[in-house]
C-alpha cells in the first residue's frame, strides 16, 4: 500500500521569504509524485510532477521540488513567496499499476499556505 | 480553450432530495472522475470512469450514482442515502496512458468545482 504525508497542514512565511511544503510518501513501487496547488473556491491545477526523470522537477510560478528517493521525500520550494502563492497544497503519490486508491491515486491532506504582507 | 466544466457552482439542497452535478470536457479524455473535498481530509474518490458506458466505484461510492453515456459527460447524482453530503466536489479527467496496462497517467485535470450544502 502507499501513503503519502504533508508534514505541516498550515505554513505561514512572509512575502519574499523561501517556502518549504514538506511531504514524505510510503510506496512499495517507485511511484510518480505530483504537486497541485488550488486557491479558494477552486479546482486543482498541476505545479509539477515527478515521473523517473531528472530528480530535480521544475514547476510553474518558480517552484520546484526534489525527489529524495533515500528519505522518500518530495518538498516542494520556492525561492520567493509571493501573495498570489497563498492557496492550499496537495502533495499527491501515483503508482501506475495498483495500489493507492481505485485510481492508483493517493493525495496528502493538503498544506494551507499563508503569505504574511 | 479546451477544460472541464462543472454547474451549478454553488448547490442547496433540502434532506431528502437527490441533486445532480454535471461535469463536462471538451479534452477528448476518455478517462473522468468525481472527488469530494472536506476541510482537512484531502480528496476521496467518489467514482470513475474509464471509458464510455462504464464506469467503478472508488473508495466513498455509497449514496452517489454515475452515468457515462458519452466521453463529454460524467454527471454525478448525490442520493438522499448520503447521510453527510455537504461538501465540495471535484470533477477531474486524465490524458489516456501511454501502456496497455496502465489505469490512467497520474496528472488530472480539475474543473472549479461545486459546492453542496444540505440546508
């Protein structure tokens, strides 16, 4: 079976300072991980993913995240908070064949991020 | 500009009714499904489909119905059996996948959603 864990459920930095969104996952399998990000009200809209390639992912709006297969990790970072960064965060674990859910599909509980003026 | 569409937006609805959310796309996805949101809990599937004219349950099935009669539409009917159905709901679809044994690819799609309320 996998897992996936958002280490924070609410992070607060201020504008202009680095984020870090913190999430481990447990997985038999090397799995494909996902970012997604969704503000008030909202669907979700894919930051970047992981699919066996370079370690290093780069998404949209400057993020990016590494995928540490040693400490099955995949935090996700940027350099500069913005305000518009201020939304909720969905660290998501996919394994192609089987397991998560019916979908192969395993989401975390979701980091609310909180930009500070 | 191609995406999904989900109506109504917002959603009252009286105990004991039946409600249906429509989800449409125009992204030539063969693959749809239905999410529901709760503060804190992450997204649970609700149902999905691979393909027109069928369709499976995923982990919170009970007290929801699904039809998939064409690649557009996967509406989804909230039954009065639900017994705790204010929510928010997501429909999301996914790009076919590359491999004869592969569920789906991983990167889903979302419309804005809807929010159900039992008054």
């Amino acid at each position: 079976a996998q897992s996936v864990t958002q280490l924070d459920s609410h992070v607060s930095v201020s504008e202009g300072t680095p984020v870090l969104l913190r999430c481990n996952y447990s997985s038999s399998y090397s799995p494909s991980l996902f970012w997604y990000v969704q503000h008030p009200n909202k669907g979700l809209q894919l930051l970047l993913k992981y699919t066996s390639a370079a370690t290093l992912v780069k998404g949209i709006n400057g993020f990016e995240a590494e995928f540490k297969k040693s400490e099955t990790s995949f935090h996700l970072t940027k350099p500069s908070a913005h305000m518009s960064d201020a939304a909720e965060y969905f660290c998501v674990v996919f394994y192609l064949y089987s397991g998560g859910g019916a979908d192969g599909l395993t989401f975390g509980k979701g980091t609310h991020l909180i930009i500070q003026p | 500009d191609g995406g999904i569409t989900q109506s109504p937006k917002y959603l009252f609805r009286k105990e004991g009714q039946n409600v249906t959310l429509s989800c449409e796309q125009n992204l030539n996805h063969d693959a749809m499904y239905w999410y529901r949101q709760d503060p804190g809990q992450g997204l649970r599937l609700i149902y999905y489909s691979q393909i027109v004219n069928d369709f499976q349950k995923g982990d919170i099935a009970e007290g929801y119905s699904v039809s998939r009669e064409k690649k557009e539409s996967f509406p989804l009917t909230v039954t009065s059996a639900q017994k705790n159905p204010t929510a928010f709901y997501l429909c999301a679809s996914s790009m076919p996948p590359r491999g004869p044994y592969l569920r789906n690819t991983g990167e889903l799609f979302f419309g804005e959603g809807s929010r159900l309320t039992v008054l």
